[in-house]
C-alpha cells in the first residue's frame, strides 16, 4: 500500500504525503505491540514497544584442554541473533491519521495486542477511527498522569533531556547534565490552560495550581485580532512585530524610568494599553507580539510565584505554547529571568512533545516493567531536536516530510552513579561541549567524516562472508553521514554535541546496519599475538629494580593505550603497516613497553595483586571500536590464570573481579555505569579509580572528582587535540589526583 | 492625620494624579471663606472655584464625580467640601493650557502631583504655563491618602466595603465595613497596568509585584475586538454578555469535572479557547467578547494577588484603582475568587474612592509641604 497521497487534500494548503519511505517511519511493526497514541490539538504522537532483533558478535573460549597449537585462535568469535527491546515513538500531524492507521494495519502481524492506550485532548474524536481501523480497544489514560510518566522517564533515562534557551548566546541551548534525584520538580504545561504541576516522585504529584490565559488565549485571541488562523503563522507574525507600538511603557508614563522603584522605562506597564487611548490602527504583527509576551509574562510570573510559594527551583515547561517554539522558549526565559532575578531558570526538554505518549505507553506497559530498566536514547533512530521545526529550517520541514522519530534501546543493565563521584551533581562527563565550542565542532566533524572511509572498510571487512555486507555498509554510511550534516546544522540535536556522542552515533548506526563489532577479528588476532608475548614481558618487568619497574609498567599502560582504532593517526599507521606492532608502540614513546589489556593492564595489575591490592577489572558490556569487551576479558584473563599464577591465585581468592561498566562506548559516563559494578566499588571500599584511555579519560572524565584517589592515563592519539592541551601528538596524560579533605 | 493649622498654604488647594489613561484631580473648596477673605480673593481664584463647582463635566471628556463629593470636611482648619475630577491623560496638554490661560502662575500656588505623568509632563508645565510642579511618589502617596480618606469616612459612612456571600452569586451583597485593623494589608491598585503592594504600617510597605495585564489591558483589547471606545461603553457590554461562548471550560474539555484535580466543571479552563475555533469566532458577539475580556483580566489580577497574600502571609486583600470604577462584575468576581480560591481565608475589601487614593495623598502633600516651609 502506498502511503503517500491518500488523505484528502482539500481542507488544508499542505502537502500531506510523507516523503520518506513509510516503513522507515513505523519501523518493527511486525513484532510491534504495547500501543499507545496521544492525539493533541494538532500532532498525533504514537508509541509502541517491539522487539529488533539484530547481530551481536558473540566470543566462546574453545576448550583448551588439548595440546594447544600456534595456528589456534584463542577464541571463536560468531555473529548471533539477539532480541533486545526498542521503544519507538512518532509524532506527525493529525492530518496523517488515517493513512498511518492503514499502515499499521497492514503491517502489524502480532496479533496479541487487544489494546491500545489513548491520551490527549483529541483521543475521544479519533476513537472511533482507531478502533475501526486498527481493531484495537481504545482505553483511555488521564492526561496529566500520562504527562508526568513520561515526564520522570525522560528526565532518567535521557542525560541531556533539559535545556536552557538562551535567543542571543552562541548556542541557544544549554543542556543540563541532569540531577541524578530528578524530584523535586514543577511542571508548568502550557496547553490551551496552564497547568502547573508539583511533582514529588514517580507516583506522586499535584496540580498545585494553573491559569486559564495559556496558548489557547494566544491562539483565540490572536485569531480574533489578527485575521490569522494558524498557531505558527500567529508566532511567525509575533516574530516580526513591535510589542511598543501596542503596549503602554513604563516610559509612555513617565517618560523614562520609575528609578525609585527600579522598573526600567522599557518595562510594559499596561499590555495592549496604547490600543485603550490611542485612536489608530495597530498591525497584526505588532498585536500578536504584544499578546505574546502578555501571555507569557503572566505564566512566567505565576511560574515564580508558585515556584516560590513551594520552595522549588527546578521549573520545567512544556505543552503545546512551547514545543520547540524558540519564539515563546525565549519570551518565558525573559519572563522567569524578570520575576525571579535570574534565582530560577526556565527549563525546556528536548522531547518534550512525547510524553504524554510514553506515558501513556508506560501505562499500558506496566506488567513489562518498563521502569525497571534503563533505556538510552538510539541516536540512529531518532529525528533529533527541531527535525520538524518550522521556524528553524522550512525548507528542511518540506523535505524531511513532518514525521519526528524517537527509539529508545532497553539496555540489558541497569545504570547508576558511581557512588565515588565527590559530586554527582556537578558532575559532566564530556570534557569538551561541542554545542558551545565552535571550532573543536568543526574539527570532530570533519576529523569523523574523514574517518567514515575507513570504518566503512573495517565494517565490510569484518563481514566478508555475511550476505549484503557491502550494502549494508553502504546504508551505514548514508546514515551517518547524514548524522554528521545534521548535526553541523544543528548541534543541538541530540543534546550536548560531545566527542561521545559522535563515537555513540557511529556505533547505534553501525548497530542499526548489523555490524554489531567490526573490529571483532582485529581484536582476536590482536589478543592472540599478545598473549605470546605476555610471559616474556613479564619476566622482563620482573627482573627491573621496584622502580624501574614501576615506570615500566606505567608506560606498557601508555604504550597499550596506542592501539586504539579509533585515532586516525594510528589507525592510518596500522592500516598501512600490518606488521606494526607492540615494539613500534614502544618506540613511538621513546621507551618501553604490551598490546594494551594483556601487555599493559595485566602487568600492571599484576604488580597491584603482588602488592596484596584487591583489583576490580571493569570493561564494556558491549562492543565499541576494539576495545576489550567484558566477554572477551573473561576468556583473556583464564588464558593468562593458565600461564600466570599470580593471576591464577588471585582469581581464586576472588583479589580479582571481571565486572562490566554498562556501557557499549569508547567514553564513560561515570553517572550511567553497571548496578552491579556500583555495588562492588561500594561493598569492596574502592579507594582508588585508574581511568584508562583517550575516550575515558580525556574526552570525557578528564575533569571528574573523585571522593578517593585516582589516576587517569592516556595517550594523546590526535595532534588537533594535543595542540589544544598544549602538547604534541603521543604525548602522555598522567593525572594523579586527591580529593582534598574537605570533601570526606 | 495630624495637621497643623498655623500656617496654611494659599489657595487653591489641588491634589494631582497623572496616570497612564488617567488624570485624578481633587480639589478643595473652602465653604467657610468670610466677607473679608471674599474680598481679597483675586478674581481668577475665584473664576477657578466657580468653574469647577459649578460644573459637573469640562470640556468633552473631564468629569465631576459628584457622588464621590466628602462634603464639610475640615483640615487644616478649614471646612469645605473636597471634589473628585478626573479626565484622560490624553487631554493633559489642554490641561495645562487651560492653566496657562487661567494665569494659574499668578496665585503662587505649589501645584502637587503625583503618578508617572508627574515626571513626564513636568517640563510641559514649566515652558507651556510657567509652572512648577511638586513631583511626589506614586505609592506613597497611595496609601497616605487611602489612609486619610479612611479615616475620615465617606459623609459618616464607611469608605470601605466587602461582599458577604461572595461564593454565591443570588446571595451576594455589597455590605459596608470599617478596617479596624489595617494592617498588615496587600493593596493591589488597578489602573492601566498593575501594582501590589504589601503594607503593613503607615509608612512600612514594599511593592510585590505587579503586572501588565490591568485596566488598559481589557479597555485596549475591547476597543480592538469591539471597536468600542470607552471603559463605560467598554462595560455596558461586558455587562450584557457571556463569556462562556468564548472561554473553554473544564467541562467542555473533560464533560464535566476534572477530578484527578479538584477542578470544577464550570471553572475556566483556557480564556478564549473557543475563538481558536473558525466557526465560533464567526459567530460571537461583541458583548460576550467584552466580558471575557473583563473576566479573564479579572480573574487574572485576582490569581495574583491571591499568591502574593499565600506568600507574603497577608489575609486582607484591598481592591483599588480606576478599573473598579462602575464595575460589579469585577468587584465581585474577585470577592469570590479570593474566597474560593483560599477556601475563606482570603477576605476582599473595596474602597468607594477606588482611583483617587493617589490624588489625594498629593493633596495632603500639599498641606503638609507649607507645614514644613
């Protein structure tokens, strides 16, 4: 069925068929259940819960029991199914309705779904329509309690969720690393009323009060007064009209400043109060900008006066006044910068247009326990802020068609904080903000388009024998390169553009083509080479005075650290050298030392062990770049108990913990790691953290405060970046820190 | 009020209150002028008196407000009656023309003015009619005239009043009152725009907050929607229509109440939320427009002040200010909305003076200024 062209044309202007191909909208519609849709006063957003099932490469230790031989790969590596959950989630304008409906239905073979959760102002006049076409019951869920839902869940399980709108800085939106403790909160939803909504954990929240002059005043009353009937054409006029010509000043009366009560002359002092004594006529423009910033100086100030009556400084807004409007995102900020002299500052969310949907979905979802888990945003996904803003980019809306997506990934583990952050508060990851930072943007942009190439390359490579690699790849490329151009535009789209979000990007598009770790073989051969030398570097570290061999193995850490793909400048080398190998590492550093886990790290914490120091070992859940995953460290470090007693013994006497991080990323957020690695790091008494690499201790971390001793190490892989830290390439971080005493 | 009799300023006695739309004027008419003090009165005084008691309306636009008239008032140890005047800020320049050729310079009198138009128009007095004003503050004189004006009573009745059964519209009547304990009390003064006051001695008070949406907000948006052209022809409508076929209601939105929340059925749930619609914006009318404008500025102002008694812990909330003037539908639709809203802890009070606080705590600057000369 084609779903473009299908609706009837006649009652608005607009082209109503979707350019982009439907199933790439409505994406695991077959395995697809769990519906929910919110049906707003002009946009239908549509939840549903599927199940994708896509390749992950898996490692198996071969039974070693055998007399091993030199030809013998250390571990077998198969790419296998697996079924992990994705929420999606799309928003389009109700016009769309019925031709999306039909789609769904069409392509919706899991039949066990009875149900579907409806919320919204507009579920009563569409629900007749659901049912008949989709055969679904529509079971209605209190708006508001949908709207907080989806409120908590966003705000816990999307980092950069909240943002600050500043019109005249150099980004315009200031995310906000989120409290960790999401409660207290208000939420002002500015619908056609104001709601204003004091939340105080996920069950519990009150309408504390609310304003019947929200957008439906500025839509009704600006219809009246204008002649216009569109929302956004009445913003659009707003935009480029003089709310002076309309408004009594405080100067209109006293001719300048009320200094003895510091209002400043350009303060309004009577809205609309030059069309009471004035005898003219008044542009629509300068009528709507006037109106506007009537309606939201009064919710601003209601805003703060209930924000102060109960003691609360997080305000987000939200409904259908601010959905990515930067016009009212700006007039609000004003107001609440006004009332409360800069004590409370006006937050926004990025996905703010969906929670009524996902709360209604979580509604729908309860027996899954959805709000057991921790989910992550897909950035491959997901449309990305302003996909379909109107004001931003008109001609982008035309093209892109007016579909705006969202998926989130059920992570397989639940993520917390680890508890030895001096200030969870404060703390951000990413060393550098790219949103903010313009020329480091254009650099890791650049630097990652170049870069695209080679990862096309390694990703077909690592699949030569898996059918449609070459297209597959291809589509990847498309994909992110589309990624790369989006966010050159829009830095902001999914939040703080960070050197982490771009690797992030690369591995949820290289996941969503099925190359779930293309450097896979890279790694076998690389471990299996390392391995031979592991005895042998290890005599040698034995054989060195203590302190001597202390520098050794501080820089056969450093020296690992090199090979790391994801650098261009080694990846450039190792492309072109096959042979380059640990002793050229060695070299580069002017000194001595193993690839990086076995001839880096596991001398290192060898050293540790025979110290009589516990060691936790903590490594990726899943696969990034070729970066030792969690899996393949556990048939690493029995390989090397085979050779090593040291290590042998201390496995046994459980000295030595393999625990994964949770993440799937050459960065670390230290806000989002494993449960169960938080737990060790509790109930062992963690009293010193070693932060090892360039994506962990650099582009992110580099400033994180820990509440006990740490070390951060790496090797400047990237000459832009070693010129910005004021080195040259290869040079060395070494970071010891002690949290000073004050902090406990 | 205290006030020194022993030297007294010279005639004429006048309190000015130069607003946004507004110009308050009170006047004191000496009633007790003996044969002599008559004779030495120069012609143009007397010219001034005569023309303003003799007249209820100057020019097209200046009215006498004869009802407001305190009659045999004594201050300053002389009785007379004190005459409440106001006309457009619009017709200020004709004002002051008016002065100039009244040679109002020549009686050497201290001209007291308060109001924002006090420093706006000051130049305008001193090159068009060579006169000087004494510039006062707004506030100030606000509450040292509502005091006075209180304290002296309305023709021995009470200045203020308050509504009893304010919840319930058959029930609810316009009752008098004497504010025994003054303070601490919220003073919200409506006029264009809108200031809130928290005062809680004679001269103790500080300014909450305030907001645009006032007096010149529902008069400029009814001249817009209606094409009226004053605040009574503003009202007369209002009084006529519905503002129900332009506001949205819980119950239109959810069929009833909204009991998740507690909300009413009937409470308004988005000011002109009908009017998004094409069809019921074809088919209003002017007076039910005009009355939702009043409602929803109404109901706005009375939100506010509301929070501002919760936060600042004031339970007597004082209604003042030009908008009030001939407006029941206000009055009373914020004596039940600090009474709902609050579940009877908030009490709202009127004063029948309503604009001209301003003007005449000018006037007893007046007196007061050639006490200390």
């Amino acid at each position: 069925m084609a779903l473009s062209g299908g609706v009837d044309r006649g009652s608005h202007s607009m082209d109503k068929s979707i350019t982009l191909p439907p199933d790439e909208i409505f994406r695991n519609l077959e395995n697809a259940k769990r519906f929910a849709i919110d049906i707003g006063g002009s946009l239908t957003k549509l939840a549903y819960y599927s199940t994708v099932q896509h390749k992950v490469a898996k490692v198996r230790s071969f039974d070693h029991s055998a007399k091993e031989t030199d030809g013998d790969p250390l571990y077998e590596i198969s790419v296998q199914e697996e079924i992990t959950a994705r929420l999606h989630f799309i928003k389009f304008e109700n016009a769309y309705i019925e031709t999306c409906l039909d789609f769904i239905k069409d392509h919706l073979v899991n039949t066990e779904t009875k149900v579907i959760k409806a919320t919204g102002g507009g579920a009563h006049k569409f629900k007749d329509l659901i049912e008949k076409k989709l055969k679904l019951k529509v079971d209605k869920e209190d708006e508001m309690t949908c709207l907080i839902k989806g409120c908590n869940f966003v705000l816990k399980n999307i980092p950069h969720e909240a943002f600050v709108y500043a019109k005249h800085a150099d980004s315009e939106f200031r995310f906000q690393h989120t409290h960790p403790d999401i409660f207290p909160y208000l939420l002002i939803n500015i619908g056609s009323g104001v709601s204003i909504v004091k939340v105080e954990a996920e069950d519990k929240f009150e309408r504390i009060g609310g304003s019947s002059i929200g957008g439906g005043t500025f839509w009704g009353l600006g219809a009246l007064l204008t002649k216009t009937k569109r929302f956004d054409e009445l913003l659009q006029l707003a935009s480029k009209g003089q709310h002076t010509n309309v408004d009594m000043l405080v100067k209109d009366i006293y001719g300048g400043a009320y200094g003895s009560l510091g209002l400043t002359g350009d303060l309004i002092a009577s809205s609309f109060g030059k069309s009471a004594t004035t005898d003219k006529e008044f542009s629509k423009e300068d009528m709507a900008k006037s109106l506007l910033h009537m309606i939201s100086n009064d919710i601003g100030q209601l805003a703060c006066l209930y924000a102060k009556l109960h003691n609360l400084t997080r305000v987000y807004f939200g409904g259908f006044f601010i959905r990515g409007h930067p016009v009212t995102m700006h007039t609000i900020t004003y107001s609440i910068n006004f009332f409360t002299k800069g004590e409370v500052q006006a937050l926004f969310l990025r996905h703010e247009g969906y929670l009524g949907a996902i709360g209604a979905f979580l509604k729908g979802a309860e027996e899954d326990n959805p709000n057991q888990y921790s989910w992550g945003e897909n950035y491959a996904g997901s449309s990305g802020l302003m996909s379909v803003s109107p004001e931003l980019n008109p001609v982008q809306r035309a093209r892109s068609g007016t579909f705006d997506m969202l998926e989130m990934d059920r992570l397989e583990r639940q993520l917390v904080n680890l508890p030895l952050l001096q200030d969870p508060t404060s703390y951000i990851p990413d060393t550098v903000d790219l949103t903010e930072d313009v020329l480091a943007r254009e650099y890791w942009l650049y630097c990652f388009e170049e870069a695209l190439d080679g990862v096309v390359k390694r990703a077909i490579a690592s699949q030569k024998d898996q059918p449609k690699a070459v297209e597959r790849a291809e589509k990847f490329r498309q994909k992110y390169r589309h990624k790369l151009q989006t966010l050159r535009h829009q830095p902001f789209a999914y939040g703080s553009l960070t050197v982490r979000s771009l690797l992030d990007t690369r591995e949820h598009c290289l996941n969503e083509f099925n190359f779930p770790d293309p450097y896979s073989k890279i790694k076998q051969k690389e471990n299996d080479m390392a391995l031979k030398y592991y005895l042998k570097v290890v005599k040698s570290v034995e054989e060195l005075s203590w302190e001597q061999r202390q520098f050794t193995l501080v820089k056969g850490l450093l020296a690992g650290n090199v090979f790391d793909w994801g650098a261009k400048a080694v990846s450039d080398v190792l492309e072109s050298d096959p042979e380059f190998g640990f002793e050229q590492a060695k070299q580069q550093l002017q000194d001595n030392s193993g690839i990086d886990i076995i001839l880096g790290v596991f001398p290192f914490i060898r050293e540790l062990l025979i110290r009589g120091t516990e060691v936790v070992l903590a490594s990726n859940s899943g696969p990034a770049l070729n970066d030792v995953t969690n899996s393949e460290l556990q048939i690493l470090t029995e390989r090397i108990a085979a050779m090593d007693p040291v290590i042998h013994t201390a496995l046994k006497e459980d000295r030595l913990a393999l625990v994964q991080n949770g993440s799937s990323s050459p960065c670390l957020d230290l806000s989002r790691l494993d449960k169960v690695l938080a737990t060790v790091v509790r109930e062992r008494g963690t009293d010193l953290v070693i932060i090892e690499g360039m994506g962990r201790a650099i582009h992110t971390n580099y400033y994180a405060m820990l509440s006990c001793e740490s070390l951060k190490l790496a090797v400047i892989k990237n000459s832009w970046l070693a010129e910005r830290l004021g080195g040259k390439i290869f040079s060395v971080v070494f970071k010891y820190e002690v949290p000073s005493k004050a902090q406990g | 009020m205290k006030l020194k009799s022993s030297s007294k300023p010279a005639f004429p006695w006048f309190g000015m209150d130069i607003g946004g739309t507004l110009v308050k004027l009170v006047y004191f008419e000496p009633k007790d002028i003996t044969a002599e003090e008559e004779q030495e009165e120069v012609e143009n005084l007397k010219s001034i008196r005569w023309y303003l008691t003799s007249n209820t309306a100057y020019g097209k636009t200046g009215v006498r407000d004869v009802h407001l008239e305190l009659r045999n008032l004594t201050i300053c140890g002389r009785t007379g009656n004190l005459h409440f005047i106001r006309f457009p800020t619009a017709a200020m320049h004709k004002f002051i023309q008016m002065g100039r050729d009244k040679h109002f310079s020549s009686l050497h009198t201290t001209l007291c003015a308060t109001g924002g138009g006090a420093y706006k128009f000051e130049n305008d007095f001193r090159t068009m009619a060579d006169l000087e004003l004494l510039k006062l503050d707004e506030l100030d004189c606000l509450i040292q005239g509502l005091l006075y004006i209180d304290s002296v009573g309305f023709n021995d009745h009470p200045e203020c009043y308050f509504f009893e059964n304010p919840s319930d519209t058959q029930n609810c009547i316009k009752k008098p009152c004497c504010l025994d304990n003054l303070f601490p009390m919220l003073l919200v003064n409506i006029g264009s725009g809108v200031s809130i006051l928290a005062v809680y001695a004679k001269d103790d008070y500080k300014r909450v907050t305030g907001t645009s949406l006032g007096g010149g907000t529902f008069l400029g948006l009814c001249c817009l929607l209606t094409g009226c052209e004053t605040f009574e022809e503003a009202l007369e409508m209002a009084s006529k229509g519905d503002s129900t076929n332009v506001d949205k209601l819980v119950k239109d939105i959810y069929g009833g109440d909204y009991q998740r929340f507690g909300l009413q059925g009937s409470a308004v749930a988005s000011s002109f939320g009908h009017m998004m619609s094409k069809e019921k914006r074809e088919s209003i009318s002017k007076e039910d427009l005009a009355r939702a404008t009043l409602v929803t500025i109404t109901n706005n102002i009375g939100s506010i002040a509301r929070m501002c008694a919760v936060n600042e812990k004031i339970e007597r909330v004082v209604f003042v200010g030009n908008f009030l003037r001939i407006n029941t539908v206000s009055t009373k639709l914020l004596a039940y909305a600090m009474d709902f809203w609050s579940k009877g802890q908030l009490r709202a009070l009127f004063l029948e003076h309503e604009g001209y606080f301003g003007a005449v705590g000018a006037f007893l600057e007046l007196l007061k200024s050639s006490d200390d000369a």
